[in-house]
C-alpha cells in the first residue's frame, strides 16, 4: 500500500435526503474540495488502485454506499489530474464499523 488517509467527513446516501438542491450542492462542494485539499502530495501518479471505506455506526446498501462516496470520488480524481472514469484508477468500495458517533472516509491507494 502507497497511502492511507483519512479523511474527517460524515458521507450520506444521496438517494434518501430530502433536502434543498442548494443544500446539496454546497455538501458536494465541500466534500469534493476537502478530499482535493487532504490528499495533496500523499497519492501516486495512476495506474492505481483507489479504495474507499466509509467508517460510521451503521451501514449502507452498496448502491447508497457508492453515491454517498461521489463527491469524494471526485476529488481525488481531480487531485490525481483525471477523469473519474479513466481506465488508469480502479475504484473500490468499503465499509467499517465506528463507533457512535464516528464518521470518516479512509481512502486506500496501491499502485495499479
């Protein structure tokens, strides 16, 4: 393994808040932007593998576990300098058990 950072954000399945579209921007916003800026000069340059876990009391469907992770997604691949979808990074999705209480992201990278 080449990084593990972590990162200190509460990540919520998209599909299930009822929220104002501003709201949910702003978050997204955020999330991309402290996932850009806490990375910086701790990841390798792609091929690589990325995985992401999200750390809370309770656990989400894998398909509300990767909308939760989106913006978080975003960011990284904006700091490696690619597109989410470039061949290069392979994404994986992860969940652990915190206590209550206890949010995070850990975002693992090996080299591809």
């Amino acid at each position: 393994m080449i990084a593990s950072i972590i990162l200190p954000l509460r990540t919520v399945s998209l599909a299930n808040q009822r929220e104002h579209w501003g709201k949910k921007a702003r978050r997204a916003k955020s999330e991309r932007q402290a996932a850009y800026l806490l990375t910086k000069g701790k990841l390798p340059t792609p091929p690589c593998v990325v995985k992401l876990v999200r750390v809370a009391p309770r656990e989400l469907d894998d398909d509300n576990l990767r909308g939760s992770m989106k913006s978080i997604r975003d960011g990284i691949a904006d700091r490696l300098g690619i597109d989410d979808r470039d061949p290069l990074v392979t994404w994986e999705y992860g969940q652990a058990q915190g206590k209550p209480k206890e949010y995070a992201v850990l975002v693992e990278v090996k080299a591809g």
